[in-house]
C-alpha cells in the first residue's frame, strides 16, 4: 500500500492528519481503528504513525501489538473523557 496508516486514518475518518492527535477524535477513530486489518500496514509504518499521533518514539514489532496499543489508548480517552463530563 503507498498512502502511510495517518493518510488512510484521517481520509477513512473524515479528519485532517492533525486532527488524529486530537483525544477528542477518538469516538470517531476507534471504529475505523477496530475494522482495520492489521497487516495492512507494516509495524514500521504503524510505528511512526502512532509516533506522530502521540508525539513520542514508539517502536513495534509487530503490527498487531502497534493496533492493540492505538485501541487501549483511544478506549482510555473515551474513558477520561467521560469523567471530564461528569
């Protein structure tokens, strides 16, 4: 595939690639992140596309442990966020 894991999220998600650092985004991430095959994108890119989102170094070794990774995040924002309601 030759549009990197950010592109595809943002265009699937109807967001600007900015917007996918965004914790607020990640009701609307998370299914599109769920659905993804893992394999789709390779661990190197999985790991320089979460390590943009999260601003920090981030290596994988494989892309099914970088998804399980992405997944609790955005499950904790949803979850953070929930509290900021209350």
């Amino acid at each position: 595939m030759s549009e990197t894991m950010v592109d595809y999220l943002a265009e699937n998600c109807n967001l600007y690639i900015s917007d996918l650092r965004l914790s607020s985004n990640s009701a609307i991430i998370l299914p599109t992140v769920m659905e993804l095959e893992e394999d789709l994108f390779s661990a190197e890119d999985w790991s320089a596309s979460l390590s943009y989102i999260f601003q920090k170094t981030l290596c994988f070794e494989t892309p099914g442990i970088a998804k399980h990774y992405y997944i609790d995040k955005l499950i904790a924002n949803l979850s953070y966020d929930d509290k900021q309601d209350c």
